[in-house]
C-alpha cells in the first residue's frame, strides 16, 4: 500500500542507521560505473524519494526472477529496497489474494496515475494466440498488461521471458508467447534480461531510476549499459585461456580442471552480454563459467533456440548433413542428366561428321 | 531479421542449409559433368603408368619451377601466401575445427588464437596484393573478368569479417558474428558457378595432367 | 562440293570435349602464369598471346553447352558464341603464335594442359576453314604426293645412290621382314642428306636389319600441323600400311619432333587401334644400340658443345636422357643449357608455325628465347635431334650475327664409329 512517507523516514522506522545508508548508496553508485562523489547526490535524491508505487505483473513466467530478486546479498538493505519501493501488487510476495489483490491492483493505478511503475516477468500469449493459455482473474495477460501500463511512468521487463520472449517463445512456441517490448510501444521500457537476472541487476535498475527518475543508458535491445554492455567473453577470467588457444574439451578433462576456456564445451559468452563475469551470483560467490559451465546466453533474445547449449558458438543449428548429402546426390542427378545431354550432342556431332578434305581447304585459300 | 540476434541466428540456421544445398549440388553437378564425359581410349603404347604420376603432379604442382618462379616471384610467392593463410585460418582455428567436427565428426588438434589471428592479418594483405596485381599486371588484364572481381569480393569477404569478428570490432557480437557467417555462406553459392571450383578441380586437372605425361613417360 | 563451315568447325569442338577439357576449364584461375612459360609472350610482351586465352572458342563452347550454370546462362542468352568472326580473330593465336611445345601445360600452377586443348582446338579452327595458307598447301602437297614439300622418291633415290657411292654400304628399300622400318623427312631429305648415310653406316656398325620403303617413307604429317584428325589419319595410316606390308617389327622416327608425336602418340588413336609394330625416335634406337654395346665409338668431338631438346621429343615424349648419353659418347666437353630436359625452350618454328610464311615475323621473334639460353652457355656448336628445330636455329643464329654451327646428334655419333 502505498504512504506518503519518504524513502528517508521509511528506512529511518527500520532502524537503517545513515551510515548504513551511505554504504548502500555508495555501493549503488559504484554498481552503476558513477563516480563517488555521486554518493551524496544518490543519497539526497533517495532520502526524499517519495516510495513510488510498483506493479509487479507476473505472466508466462517461472518465478524464478522473483526468486533471484529475492536472493539478497546485503538482505538488510534489498529487503528495505522492496519495503520503500511499496509494492503494491506482487503474486508471489503480496499478502492479499482473489478479489482483494486485484483491488488494490486497480486502487494503486488510481492513486498513482501517471507516476507508477510497472514491473512484468513472463512473457505473454500475443495477439491471434488463444489467450486461455495465460490468465489472471479471468482476464488475458494481454489484456491485463494493457490496461495496467496504460497509467505507468515507465515499464521494467524483469528476466528474458519478459525482455524477449524467453523459454515460452522457443520453438514451437505453443502459447504464441510474445515480449512485453512487443506489446507495449507507447511508454518507456527498460528490459532487463537474464534467465534470472542477476539480483543486484534488478534491484540497481530499480535503484538508478529512483535516484534520477530517468531511464538509463541503454543498448540496442533496451537493456541497460551499466549491466549489459559488456560481453561475458570481454569480462570473463577463462579469456587469457582461449585467447591461448587452451580449452576445455570435457567437463572433467585435464583442461577443465585447470579451469580453461569452456568456449568448446558450448560457451556462448561471446555473444552474451550481461554482468555474470564481473558481479558473479550469490553475492559474489561465483558464477556458471567459474564453477565449470558454458555460458547458457540467457540474456539474449531466442537462447533457447539458438543451437545446443553443449556445441560451440561457431556450430550451425540444423544438422546440415543431410541437407549435404541429399543436395548432393540431387546434384550429381543433375549433372549425370547434363552430361549425358552433351555426350549426346557430342555422338551427333560426330555421327553427322564429314571428315575434311584437301579440297574444302584449298577453297579456303 | 529484426534483432541481431535473430540475424545471427538465421545465418546459422536455415540460411546455412541453404548455402550448403545450393554448394553441394552445384559441386557435386560440376564434379560429374568432368567425369561423366570420360576419355577416348589411348592405343599409342604407353611409355610409362598414368595413376603415380598423376597422383604425384596433384601435390607437386604446388611448387613452381625455378624458372617461372625467377620470372614471376612475386606472383608465385603472393599466391602461396594467401591461399595457405587461407587454409591454415578456415582448418586450424579451434571454433571452425569446432564446426567441421559437427558437420563430419572429424577434428584435430587447432593452433592458438594469437597465431591465427597473425596468419589472418597476412593473409589479408596477401589478397589485397593479388588483386592490385590483377589490376596492374597485363597478363591477368587480358584474361581478368567480372568474374574475377566477384570471385576475390567473395573470397576476401569472409576473411575480413571473420577478422573483424574475431576482434569485436562490430556491436553487438552478434551481427559481427553473423556478418561472417553470411560471408562464408555468399561464398559456398558462388562457388560451384565460378573459377572456385578449382578448389576441388585443380587437383583433378593436375592428374590428368600427370597421368597424360606419365603415360609418356614424362614427370609433370 | 561441300564446305568447311562454322557449324562443322563448332561441332569439330564439341566432339574434342572431354573429361580432362572439363576439368581443365573448371580449374583456370586466369593467373596468368602460362604466359610466364610462353616464348611468344616473353618475347613480344604482347598479352594477347597469353596461352589460356587461345583457347576461348573451345572454352565457350564447352561452358555453354557442358555446364550446369552455362546452359542456365544460355536460356538469357548471356553466353558469348563463338562466330566465324572470332574464330578468324583466333586464328593468328593458335597457329603464329603457338608451337604446342607444352611449356605452358608444365607450368600451370592449377594443372592445365593447355597444349592437349590446342591441338583440340586446332579441329574446329580447320573445320571451319580457319587454317593458315601454309599449312593448307603443305597439307594438301602432302596428301596428293606424300611429301609436304612436294618431294618425290625419285629425289630421294638420287640420295640413296648418292650414300651407297660414299659410304661403300648398300641401303636396303622395300626389304620384307627387316626389324626396322626407317621413316624420313622431307625437310632432313632436302637440308640435311648427312642424315642418311649417318643411319646407313650406324646400322651397318650396329648389324641390325632395317628397310626404306617406297610406299611410304615420310614421317611428317601435315595433319598433325594443322590440327585435323582426317588428313593426319590418311597420312598415318599409308606408314602403318607399309610397315604390315613389309612386316616389320619396328618402325623409326627420323630426326623429327613432330612426325615422332603423329606416328607414336596420335597414330594409333588416329587409326582406332594399336599398331601391330612398336615405334622409336632414332634417337631412342641409338641409345638403345649404346647401352647393349653395339656401337662402338672412338674419339670425342673436343669443342665445347650444347644440346637443343625439340619439345615433342623431350618434353612430350620422355626422351630426354637418351640424346644425353649419346652425347657421352662422343662430346668431351657438353653443357646443357640452364633451362634443358622437360623445362626446356622451345626454338619456336614447331607445330607447323615453320610451314606458315605470316608467322615469319613472330617466329624470329621468338627464337629470341633460344638465343639467350644459348649466350648464357655460350657454346661453340650447337646439337639436336629435329631437322625443323635446325633449320631455326641455324637461320635465327644467322639472323642475330651468331657465327654457332648446329649439327644433327645422329651424324655426330656416325663421324666417331670405328671402323670394322
């Protein structure tokens, strides 16, 4: 439910000492590549940060994006951060259910036309799709998506489902699912990919847009530079090994427990972009290439589909092969057909041959 | 097509079968229409056998005489330059054995990035010396066509953008990735229609050339 | 009477297309590097001889009508035909300035065997009545006479009494069963008579049976020249006729290069089947005659000596080592030139240019080739074993004020025989 109180006050009651949330804002400072000195600024901004009103939307999704949002590294101050951005509707985490959670639903868009945020995970059935495959309350996620950012401030697609389409969409995708990026085209929208993200990604996105109430920098497909603009493969500690040539070839050779480069055991760090390699999971514990698995790619549109996660980057999807071997033999038809044709002309002209004479030469002369 | 990544991945996907349809059957066409013709029996008695020989003058005829090569060094030597940076690039960088390794299970043991990356570089400068040769050389005027241009665009092509690939110098990877892929692909349909053929030719020429002499007695 | 005509010369080509044609065409990268190999091209600098290109008429119709993305092409009409303008255009390329020496096929990085697709050529050029005049008439002289100078027996038999006079020897003629039967020609006849009392005396040394015949005793063959399977096969098959006619084993090629090609290598093809004979070079009989001791020589020639290999016998036929260990024999001081065996040059009067009085030009020209090979040897004679490749080397080193005598290499061992 939302309150009038400020950000400051809020964390104040929750017994946030200033130091407390000094730290937190230098920490978000330097999560965004700022220079310390924005450390005041960040704090001024959220110390009077009124706690805007966010709608959290969960469509075709696993719930997974909530999961790793809620795996904290700091839990004081992520806890706080969902405490001050007041939540006013969230399947997972949200007490109310039935008539009463769609209610508030409806009561915090009034309340707060026109300044709210609406956060979506999933993806959802697109237009011309049978909206019975997702629904809330009776109603299409389409429908529900609409309506609810039709009063937004801006629209945060958490996780690749939502950015991108995600696991739904992989082919074939029975439910027809779509991104929200595709839906909506008429608010600002900031995709954060990952399948999850990373917990401090969503929460630092969260964060810049308090703190400036502008959208971040941000790459081609919306995602913001801060987290996205970097390739795993450009920030990834196994690079002076494939820059060596020195690689994995199982998950238990010798080169894998020498911790080489996994790029052919199917990294697709290449072609990712995210920030695994530098902010690591579980509060910097680690992350998938460092405990010996290929980067997967979750943050890029159609991973799912986008060859084997065990073949290098550099395999081509369809089994190419058979394509070979049938063009092939459909060619060496062809030019069996095309040979005889001209051996053909060849016995005719030689069958219709007159062999040359003295006296054809001479008329030559 | 309207991500990178969605280019990327049509370049590895259904325009890759299609590149590799149209190179096979092109390829496999062209490969029986020189068979299929086949050659009049020979009744001159023959002086020596047709098969060692040919098959010697297959690999021996890489290496030119001393005479053509004090004659026309440069041009002898650039050939070898590219065409064997081009060979140790496409077989001995580890993400194309990679891919070899899928489309036929064979592979082998690949040389470091670092190395390929040098073979690269020189092999770009090798076809860019080929082509001001095939521009200023008088001989190669008289016998150059579109054809020659076409055939070194799509030659030079995936070289560059593999280069460029490799290095990251195109945002976002994928389109850099995908450009070469698309590049390899351009190359593969062009080539069973022009002089490229003679990847695969060449080395039936170059029999028959050994096997004609042979049976004369004569090593070529 | 019927005509030669652009449609007999075009089918001529086709029937000439074969797997190695396919495969040469498929393979040319234009590099150019034939015109490296080519006498013609480096010593006129003129790229319009570049050897490849020669061969345009056979290569187009061979892309248009015996490829895949040829015949595609000709549905839009976008293939370039081959007309009886062109075919005019190409015939100074393939007789003036082309000997079919085979320098070009050694040489091609990608394995071409531009030679074997000349001579291809060669039959559509005839077939549609592209031909030189001098080729013509000596094809023609050589059909109706045997000779494609005109020579009759009779000429021929003022010589033989000539030899017998001189020699003490007697020189045998439609000998029946003799091992050998020796071919002449018109050229050694008229230029170079040593020729023949030289294998009269050799033989004799050497005890081996060997017969002239009247039927037949040219071994040059005009056909071969001018590129056409017709009359090549007539002039051949009047020697196969006289060789099972007198039933002998072998028959030999004279100091000839490519009389020894017509009757060794295109003969037997010519006439669809295997001789029932075998054919030598002279050269190879000598060598042969060396190597089992039955010729026995004394005294070296004390000069300095080079050799000159003609193309059809050394570079298109393998003897090479043959006139080498001939030379042994009789030569105390012989140098090769730099470039010999099967990467030697050609003199550039073979394959018929010597019998086209337009190419006379060119072919001194050429000859420039030879001349600096032999300014880089600087020997005081010259040898070789082809009466043509002499008459050029002896009228280009005049033309260039180069005071080398040229000897013929079967002479050479008969002026060193001991005497029974």
């Amino acid at each position: 439910m939302a309150t009038h109180k400020t950000l400051g006050e809020s964390l104040r009651e929750h017994g946030v000492t200033r130091r407390g949330f000094l730290k937190f804002c230098a920490a978000t400072a330097s999560m965004m590549a700022l220079p310390p000195t924005m450390t005041s600024a960040i704090a001024a901004a959220l110390e009077k940060a009124r706690r805007p009103s966010v709608i959290w939307l969960s469509f075709q999704e696993c719930t997974g994006c909530t999961e790793s949002l809620t795996r904290s590294h700091s839990p004081t101050v992520e806890n706080l951060i969902l405490d001050v951005i007041s939540l006013d509707y969230h399947h997972t985490l949200q007490a109310a259910s039935g008539d009463a959670a769609e209610e508030a639903r409806l009561q915090a868009m009034k309340e707060n036309w026109g300044s709210y945020l609406v956060v979506v995970d999933g993806s959802l059935p697109g237009p011309g799709s049978n909206m019975g495959y997702s629904t809330i309350a009776g109603h299409s996620n389409l429908d529900i998506l609409k309506e609810t950012v039709e009063g937004a401030a801006a629209v945060v697609a958490v996780g690749t489902c939502a950015a991108f389409g995600g696991l739904p969409r992989a082919h074939p995708n029975p439910t027809g699912a779509v991104a929200v990026q595709d839906i909506i085209t008429n608010k600002p929208i900031i995709n954060v990919s990952g399948c999850p993200p990373i917990p401090t990604v969503i929460t630092g996105v969260l964060a810049q847009y308090l703190t400036f109430g502008t959208l971040p920098e941000m790459d081609g497909y919306k995602r913001p530079l801060a987290f996205f603009g970097q390739s795993i493969h450009d920030r990834c500690y196994r690079r002076p090994f494939y820059d060596k040539g020195l690689f994995a070839e199982t998950f238990d050779d010798e080169g894998a427990r020498a911790g080489w480069c996994l790029y052919r055991l199917g990294c697709k760090g290449p072609s990712t972009y995210n920030a695994c390699a530098t902010m690591r999971w579980n509060a910097g514990t680690s992350w998938p290439v460092e405990s010996g698995h290929p980067c997967l790619g979750c943050s890029e549109p159609d991973f799912w589909d986008a060859g084997s996660f065990y073949q290098a980057l550099s395999v081509p999807m369809a089994n190419p092969t058979n394509t070979m071997v049938a063009a092939g033999i459909a060619g060496a038809v062809i030019g069996g057909v095309g040979a005889t044709m001209a051996k053909k002309q060849q016995q005719q002209a030689v069958a219709k041959r007159q062999p040359v004479t003295i006296e054809e030469l001479e008329q030559k002369l | 097509m309207s991500t990178p990544m969605e280019f990327l991945l049509w370049t590895k996907g259904p325009m890759f079968d299609w590149a590799i349809a149209i190179f096979a059957l092109g390829m496999l066409a062209r490969l029986v229409e020189i068979f299929w013709l086949g050659r009049k029996p020979d009744y001159a008695e023959a002086r020596g056998s047709e098969w060692g020989p040919g098959f010697r003058t297959m690999i021996s005829r890489s290496l030119a005489d001393p005479g053509t090569f004090k004659r026309a060094g440069f041009d002898v030597l650039v050939g070898w330059i590219w065409h064997l940076g081009f060979l140790i690039v496409l077989f001995l960088f580890i993400p194309h054995i990679e891919l070899i390794k899928s489309l036929l299970g064979l592979s082998w043991p690949g040389l470091p990035n670092p190395v390929i990356d040098a073979v690269t570089a020189v092999t770009l400068v090798g076809l860019v010396a080929a082509l001001i040769h095939r521009l200023r050389d008088p001989v190669k005027q008289h016998l150059s066509t579109f054809e020659d241009y076409l055939v070194w665009v799509v030659t030079f092509l995936p070289v560059i953008t593999g280069y460029i690939a490799y290095h990251r110098l195109v945002n976002p990877y994928p389109v850099a990735l995908g450009l070469h892929i698309l590049a390899v692909e351009i190359l593969l349909i062009v080539l069973p229609f022009t002089k490229l053929t003679h990847m695969f030719t060449a080395f039936i020429a170059r029999w028959y050339n050994g096997a004609i002499f042979g049976r004369k007695g004569v090593q070529s | 009477m019927s005509e030669l005509s652009l449609e007999r010369g075009l089918d001529a080509l086709r029937a000439e297309i074969d797997a190695p044609v396919a495969a040469f065409f498929s393979s040319c990268v234009h590099c150019g590097l034939c015109a490296q190999a080519c006498l013609f091209y480096l010593e006129t600098g003129d790229p319009q001889y570049t050897p490849i290109k020669k061969l345009e008429p056979l290569r187009r119709v061979w892309e248009a009508e015996f490829t895949l993305f040829g015949r595609l092409k000709g549905l839009i009409g976008l293939n370039k035909k081959v007309t009886d303008e062109m075919l005019a255009e190409w015939e100074p390329l393939l007789y003036d300035s082309c000997t079919m020496c085979g320098r070009c096929s050694m040489i091609c990085p990608v394995g071409n065997d531009i030679q074997y697709m000349i001579r291809k050529t060669r039959e559509g050029m005839v077939a549609s009545g592209h031909a030189p005049e001098g080729l013509i008439t000596a094809a023609a002289r050589a059909v109706r006479t045997g000779s494609p100078m005109g020579l009759k027996w009779k000429t021929l038999q003022v010589q033989i009494e000539h030899v017998e006079a001189s020699s003490g020897l007697k020189v045998p003629v439609d000998v029946a069963g003799a091992d050998y039967l020796v071919l002449l020609s018109s050229m050694e006849i008229i230029n170079f008579p040593e020729y023949l009392e030289a294998i009269t005396k050799i033989f004799d040394h050497a005890g081996l049976t060997w017969t002239l015949s009247t039927d037949c005793y040219e071994a040059t063959n005009a056909g071969i020249q001018i590129g056409n399977k017709d009359i090549a096969a007539t002039l051949v098959q009047r020697i196969v006729d006289a060789a099972i006619k007198l039933k002998v084993k072998n028959v030999i090629s004279p100091e000839c290069g490519h009389a020894y090609t017509a009757v060794r290598w295109e003969g037997p093809n010519l006439i669809g089947k295997s001789y029932p004979f075998r054919v030598f070079h002279i050269i190879e009989v000598l060598d042969e005659l060396r190597a089992s001791g039955r010729i026995k020589t004394e005294g070296k020639e004390m000069d300095r000596l080079s050799m000159h290999d003609p193309c059809n016998l050394a570079r298109k036929s393998g003897v090479i080592q043959q006139q080498r260990n001939l030379m042994d024999l009789v030569a105390d001081n012989f140098v090769d030139l730099k470039e010999h065996g099967r990467y030697q040059w050609c003199c550039g009067a073979g394959g018929g240019v010597s019998s086209n009085e337009r190419a006379a030009e060119l072919k001194m020209t050429a000859f420039k080739r030879k001349k600096a090979q032999i300014e880089e040897v600087a020997p005081e004679r010259m040898v070789t074993m082809c009466a043509t490749c002499r008459t050029q080397l002896e009228e280009g080193l005049e033309e260039f004020n180069m005071d080398i005598p040229v000897v013929g290499l079967t002479e050479l061992i008969a002026e060193h025989l001991v005497e029974k």
